[in-house]
C-alpha cells in the first residue's frame, strides 16, 4: 500500500494579522486588555478599602468630635446635694469660673432607712425593681446602694402609680430610696452623667438655694403622675362635660372632713372621670378658720376648669 504524505500548510502569523479582518481583531485585543485592566484595578481597590474599614471603623468627623466632647462635659459638670431632713433636692451646675451654682431644686420624698454620705452616680436603668412589688422609672443607681428615681409604680407600667407614695412628696418615703415626679427623675437620668457626685445630708435649719414646689395631691383614684406627659396624653377621650359638687360648706372642728365626698366629673360620652380631677389646698380641721380648695380639670379639647370651693372650720357649739 502507498502512502501519501501531505505536507501541513504553515500559519503564516504576520499575514493573519494584517489581513482584511485586522481592524477586528485589533478592537478585540484593545477591549480585552481594557477588562483586564480593570478588574486588577477593582481588586486592588477592594484590598484597600478593607484595609482601611480594619484600621479606622466608622472614623468619627471633627465636628462629631466636638459635640460628643461637649456633651460628655456638659453630662459631668453637675452634683446633687440631697436634704434629707427637709425631702428636697438640689442639682449645682459648674459655671464659667468652675464654681458650682444652684441649678434646680425638687421636692422629693427619701425614705428614713437611707444613710446621710457623699457618693456618686454609679448606673441607670429606665425601670428598676424596688422592695415589695415596686418599680422606679429613670433610675438612678447609687454607689451607697441607694437609689434616685421616679415615685415607685405597681408594676412596670406608666398608669400604675403609686398614689399613696406620690401624695408623700415633701415628706418622708414609706417605699424606695429617694424619689421625685417623673418629670424631676428623667431629667436628672437624662443630663446627669454617671460618676457625678451626690451628697445625702441632713440640715432642717437650712433655706432651700433655690424655691421649688410640692406637687398638689391626687384623688385615690388616680393612676398616673400628672407631670408625666407620656402618660397624661389623651387620657380623656372625651370632652368634659361637668363637674358637680364643688359647693361651700362649713364643718366643725376637730371632726373629719373629706374634700372628695360628692365630688363627680362626667364627659360627653358620659364616662366617669373623676378620678382625674386635682386638688390644691388644705383643711385644717383643728383650726377654726376659712380654707380654700380649687379642683382642676382638663381635656385635649382645651376645656380647664378650676372650681375654688371655701371650706369653713367652726368651733364647737
């Protein structure tokens, strides 16, 4: 049998390149070089920025600088200086000469097991378990194992306010450590920075530095702090319609007196809503005299009313 042997046609390379499809292949090589490119450029890129998210997360800018400064100072520049004696409260604030000044003073309640010292702020906690069944909103935990916080609750809940506890404001605590009004015990959780000094002392001779206010009784009724704005929003749900029993009256000396006896308040859905009247004033009834008492109530319609009731105290026939 012959065999044939066919010699193999040599690729001519340069003839292939600048043959009539040379400006195509050209364009090929150009965009292939240009991906290459590329992506070794997006690798590189990536490589830096993970080296810069390990080095420097979340770089804070100059300007977030300066305001957390200023804040942490500002958060640090207070004390707190607690009479027990007389059942108020006064923050001092660091002024310009870096003296501490009177800032505010509240009435609060310390309850008589607390031990007089100086201290400091050492946490918080938005709701803290207090003895028995009782809770503090905006607590503030001491470092003498005492605490700062709201009039105690029954229960985690803003409308389950001790109303006994809240009508001892101004005058010793039977429950906690040393309560205020919530609208007292938040600002202090919030403006006054953990490690700031409290001093607990006992001086029944000393002026207030700066005037505060007890806070108005409430009706036994009553289930929330008034000065809580959270929880006195809408409480109403209807506009009132009246309030009734508000009348003068005379009552005899050294006899008891109930400011509340027929007092009734009804909105225009016909709920009953006593129980969110306020009184201010007092009846001595071992004095003979005449008294004032004004009931207030509102709703989120902008009705107030403030009926004034003159309570007169006679001697005995």
């Amino acid at each position: 049998m012959d065999l044939k042997y066919q010699k193999i046609k040599k690729l001519d390379l340069k003839k292939w390149l600048l043959g009539g499809n040379s400006k195509i292949y050209f364009i090929i090589l150009v965009v292939f070089l240009a991906a290459v490119i590329f992506v070794l450029s997006s690798i590189k890129d990536m490589g830096k920025s993970a080296e810069t998210a390990e080095t420097s997360p979340d770089l804070p800018t100059e300007q977030t600088k300066e305001e957390q400064t200023s804040f942490i100072q500002d958060n640090l520049s207070y004390k707190i200086r607690i009479n027990k004696a007389q059942n108020y409260l006064t923050v001092y604030k660091l002024d310009s000469d870096n003296v501490y000044q009177p800032y505010s003073t509240f009435a609060c309640s310390v309850n008589s097991s607390v031990q007089t010292g100086e201290t400091v702020i050492s946490s918080k906690q938005t709701w803290l378990k207090l003895s028995g069944s009782a809770y503090g909103h905006y607590s503030c935990i001491l470092g003498n194992g005492e605490y700062i916080h709201s009039v105690p609750y029954w229960s985690q809940d803003i409308k389950r306010l001790n109303v006994s506890a809240y009508n001892l404001l101004g005058s010793t605590a039977q429950v906690g450590s040393v309560y205020l009004q919530v609208k007292d015990a938040k600002w202090i959780y919030e403006n006054c920075g953990v490690n700031i000094a409290v001093e607990i002392y006992e001086d029944e001779s000393e002026t207030a530095p700066m005037s505060y206010v007890i806070p108005d009784k409430l009706s036994s009724q009553a289930y929330y702090d008034p000065s809580d704005t959270e929880a006195s929003s809408g409480n109403i749900s209807g506009k009132i319609n009246y309030m009734s029993g508000v009348k003068n009256c005379t009552t005899p000396i050294n006899q008891p007196f109930d400011k509340w006896a027929g007092i009734y308040a009804v909105d225009t859905d016909g709920n009953d809503i006593t129980s969110w009247i306020t009184i201010s004033g007092e009846v001595d009834v071992t004095k003979a005299g005449t008294y004032t008492l004004i009931y207030y109530l509102s709703d989120n319609y902008g009705t107030n009313l403030a009926y004034y009731r003159y309570v007169t105290v006679t001697e005995s026939q």
